[in-house]
C-alpha cells in the first residue's frame, strides 16, 4: 500500500499567516466595537485563511475539493468586501455631508456678495 505523498507549500503557508493577522485584528474591533463590518471581515479572512491552510497541507494525490479551492475564498472575498464597505461608508459619508455643508456656506457667501453689489 503507497502512502500519500504529502506537500507542503510555503508560499501558502505564509498566505495563511497573513490572513490569520487580518483575522486577528478584525476580532479585537469587532470585540471593541461589536460592528457588523467587522464580524463579516472576520469571517471573510477566517474563509480565505483556511482555504490558503488547506492548500499548504494538502496531499499530491488529493488536493481540496473545488469547495476549498473556489468557494470558500470567494466566499471569503465577498464577505471582506461587505465588511470593509460597512465599515468604511459611515465615515465617507460624516466627510461628504461636511463638504456639502461648505459648499452651500461658500455659495451663500457668493450669493450675499452679489446681491450687495448691485
């Protein structure tokens, strides 16, 4: 009987451990601030995190299945994306409602000085 070959793949390992940062990181906000971006980023990198684990301990004769190889990182990709737009969007918009209030402030001002030439 042949024993599987086993490979492993350091280049993925090292992706693992960089998503395994990301991964820690998004916990301790989510712990601090129990937002819903950054449970979902949690999820996204713990997804891509696991898919990299998995490639860099898999065997020559049976690589990942196409759950681990293609879903459970664009699963991953999608569910980080959210994340980061969730988590992003109300601070863009506190800055975009700010830069309105000056425009109208700065054409208002426009507004009063050529009234008060004519």
């Amino acid at each position: 009987m042949a024993s599987p070959v086993l490979a492993f793949v350091f280049e993925s390992f090292l992706v693992f451990l960089i998503w395994a940062v990301m991964l820690v990181m998004n916990l301790w906000m989510f712990q601090k601030t129990k937002s819903q971006g950054n449970l979902f980023m949690t999820i996204g990198a713990g997804c891509l995190g696991l898919g990299a684990l998995l490639l860099a301990f898999s065997s020559l004769e049976s690589l990942p299945g196409k759950f681990e190889m293609f879903w459970l990182p664009f699963i991953g990709a999608i569910l980080l994306v959210v994340g980061f737009y969730m988590t992003a969007k109300p601070v863009v918009d506190v800055h975009i409602e700010t830069l309105k209030k000056k425009l109208q402030e700065v054409t208002a001002e426009k507004k009063a000085d050529e009234g008060g030439e004519s």
